[in-house]
C-alpha cells in the first residue's frame, strides 16, 4: 500500500514573498510533501489570492494563523494538516509556531527562530513538553558537501581545530534607494518585524550555525562591531566578531548587505593542526582539503562518487559533474523532515530547537557586545524557560 504525502500547510509567503516560493518548490521536489492548507498573508484577499494560484481549496485558505490551527484540528486526522511550514517576517516566527504546537502540529520554521532569546527559551519549554518535531531551516548545512566537511572534522582529518572563518557578504544593501522600495529590505530593517538585529540576523545567523556545525564546536564568547553603514536605517547592515571555541579555538565572523556587487557569497575555512577545509556557497558541489605535506585536494558532490561518505551521497540527487545546489538543498531539508514524521525516532537535516536558542543567544551577544564597544561577551548558556 503506498503511503501517502505529508500534509503541510504555510503561515505566510503570499505574493511578493520570495522565501515563501523557495519553501514550496523545496517542499515538492521529492514529492513526499503535498501543501493542502495555509494563512499566506494578513490580508485577506491576497491570501485568498494565493491560495488559488496554488489549487488549494478556498475552504483550507484561512483568514488567520489562528483560524487555521482551531479549524485544522477539528478535521479527522487522516486528512488535517501535520506540520505548519512558518514563512513570515521574524516577529511572527515565535508566536505562530507557538499557536501550532499548542495545537498538536510539527513546525518547520524559516530562521531566527524568535524575536529575543528569552522567547526562543519559551519555545524550547514548547517543544519539549510537546513531543512534536521542530526544525528551523538552515539551509548551507544541508549542503552534501557542507555534510561531507563535517564529517571530515569529526573524523579527525584536520586533527584539533585551531582557527574557523565564516565570512557572508551581499551586496542587495549597498545603497539607500535598494531598500527604499522593497517590501523584502523594509521588514529586515525594522526592530518591530525584524527584531534587535538586522544584517546579523538575517545572514550572521547562518554564518554562526554554519561555523558550529562545521566544526564541531561551540562559540563560548565573542566581541562584535555591528554597523549602519547606510544613513537613515534603524538597524545594522554590516558587522564582524572574533569568535573564541570551547575547545580554545578562535575565529572571525563576517556578515554584510553592503558589499557592492556581491551576490551569495558565503564562505567558510576551518584549519586545524594537520589540515584545512575551505568550501563557498557559490561553487557548492566542491570542498577543498589542504593537508600537510600533500597536493590539494578537490572534493566534488555526486550520487556516484565513491570516495564520499554513504550519507552525503544519498542527500546528492546527480552523478558527479551535475551542479545541485539552493533549491536541492532546501528539498534535503523537507524530504529528511517528512521522513522524520513518518519514521519517529528518525534524523533530521533540519537544525533543532537546542540550534534555534544557539542561534539566538548568539545574537543577543552580539548585540549586547556592539552596544559596549566591542567588549568581550560571553554566549548564554543553554537551558529551558521557567517563566522566572
């Protein structure tokens, strides 16, 4: 008997939005998701709008995020949605995924996690008196080759980590007027919508996750310069951080929007006693390994390349040679967190609720770090809300 698709449903990503598309085509790629339901604007009639460009039914396009659980859950289980793909700007993250596990559903979430860390906290105490699944979407890590870097760390091939360098520079930023009419720059400047941070947030976010996941490791403290670079925003646009390990490891941390003609250009080096690794997000099927006393070597992303680990090569959808890249990754994503639903006690490429306050303590030091000229802060440790 074949089993039937996961059944999502989306807060947001009504016209306009471009994440809200990327999550759909992810969502569908291994056709393993069918999206039946969804709020995708606050406006009504444009998410009515959208609901009809999708071919979902009028009946499961619902006026509000909270309309959409009280109603989702009253419908037999076999046909109401089973996890809420969250897709809005940031002040909504915490607050929809917490309506949704309250009502029963998995959430999948677009990153930060939260507006603040103690609301991530909130959300960690959620998740766990729940049982029900939680995934944020950072996309790099569920790269093959980013995997394959992990691996390699954890595997020793590079002996201690000595020094990590994540560096993430666009340039969409880069004057006043790329901001000035864009819906998508608006929210990301405004401390309503996007929170304390702007830049560090949005990209330093991924920076941060991509620099622990890699490495094995965890920021234990940091100093940071955050900046506003283009005059009249309220939030920074450009900033960088030294980074120190628990393992004694240091690092640096580059993240801007005003790096005139750049695209994507997110990077990573990690060097250890015995070797380094580097891999860009723009040339993301190749991973340079440089180890003492050898020639350089370039590992290359393929369903058919023996040399990988057997994991990494499930998450390559093409032989050697065939470039995978934004969207495959994304799909890697939502294909392993379906399984995760279908198959309990399954793993997930998705990052966790522990990665969600990660992430999110790391920006309040950030924060709290500029704000005192760059002193020396110390990470929030990890631990669960209380309410105190």
């Amino acid at each position: 008997m074949a089993q039937t698709k996961v059944r999502m449903a989306m807060v947001g990503g009504g016209e306009g939005a471009f994440i809200g598309a990327i999550h759909r085509i992810a969502a569908r790629l291994d056709n393993q998701i069918e999206l039946v339901a969804g709020c995708f604007s606050s406006k009504v009639e444009r998410s009515k709008a959208m609901a009809a460009q999708l071919g979902i039914s009028a009946a499961r396009c619902y006026d509000s995020y909270q309309q959409l659980f009280a109603a989702e859950a009253q419908l037999p289980p076999q046909q109401r949605i089973e996890f809420v793909a969250i897709v809005t700007p940031n002040h909504l993250h915490f607050p929809v995924a917490k309506a949704a596990l309250q009502a029963g559903f998995h959430v999948l979430s677009d990153k930060p996690a939260t507006l603040s860390l103690a609301e991530a906290q909130q959300l960690q105490a959620l998740v766990q008196q729940s049982g029900l699944r939680y995934g944020l979407t950072h996309t790099y890590a569920a790269y093959p080759m980013v995997q394959q870097a992990r691996l390699l760390v954890q595997q020793g091939r590079l002996g201690t980590v000595r020094r990590v360098a994540v560096s993430y520079p666009q340039g969409w930023l880069a004057d006043k007027a790329d901001s000035d009419g864009s819906a998508q720059a608006q929210w990301r400047l405004d401390p309503a919508r996007a929170g304390s941070s702007g830049c560090f947030a949005d990209i330093g976010s991924h920076a941060f996750q991509l620099a622990e996941f890699i490495s094995d490791l965890q920021v234990t403290e940091l100093c940071a310069d955050l900046a506003t670079v283009v005059e009249g925003r309220l939030l920074d646009d450009d900033g960088s951080a030294l980074l120190r390990f628990n393992n004694g490891a240091r690092g640096t941390l580059l993240a801007s929007q005003v790096c005139a003609g750049m695209g994507n250009a997110l990077q990573i080096s990690v060097y250890g006693e015995l070797g380094s690794l580097s891999w860009q997000q723009e040339q993301p099927n190749q991973l340079s390994l440089q180890l003492r006393d050898q020639p350089q070597q370039i590992w290359q992303a393929g369903s058919d390349n023996a040399y990988l680990a057997e994991q990494v090569r499930t998450w390559c959808r093409t032989p050697a040679g065939h470039p995978e890249g934004y969207l495959e990754a994304f799909a890697n994503i939502y294909r392993d967190f379906a399984l995760a639903l279908r198959q309990p006690g399954a793993g997930s490429l998705a990052a966790g609720i522990t990665e969600a306050v990660r992430g999110m303590a790391f920006l309040q030091a950030a924060v709290e770090s500029s704000k005192q000229n760059a002193a020396w802060v110390a990470i929030a440790e990890q631990h669960t809300f209380t309410g105190q």
